[in-house]
C-alpha cells in the first residue's frame, strides 16, 4: 500500500441545530475513523508510503452556523 488519504468531512451544523448524536458521528468520522485506518493499514504500507489526512479551512474562515 502506498498511500492511506482521509478525507471524510463530518457533519456540518450550527449549535442550534446540531444534536449529541450529531456531534458524536462528526468526531467517529472525522477523528476516530482516520485514527484506526491508520492504526489498520500501518503494517502494509510499501517502503515511503505516506499518510495524508485532510481537514477543513474552517479554522481560518468559517460561515454562520457551521
């Protein structure tokens, strides 16, 4: 395997809208998933396989409700 890329975006809802179980699913998608399909997959990868996960802009700019 050379390369393992995450890029899975989680649910995206404003506080009012957005539910416990809402929240729960963006973190399995968006943390614990990435987490154990690298966690899986490590013992296969070829010699400079890499790992690329990708996230969200919206650290730097973000939208009402998001």
């Amino acid at each position: 395997m050379d390369y393992l890329i995450n890029n899975a975006p989680p649910l995206m809802r404003g506080i009012d809208e957005c539910s416990y179980n809402d929240f729960e699913y963006a973190l399995r998608v968006g943390v614990t998933a990435p987490f154990y399909m690298s966690k899986l997959f490590k013992d296969h990868f070829a010699k400079g396989g890499a790992i690329v996960n990708i996230s969200s802009s919206r650290d730097r700019m973000s939208q009402p409700q998001t």
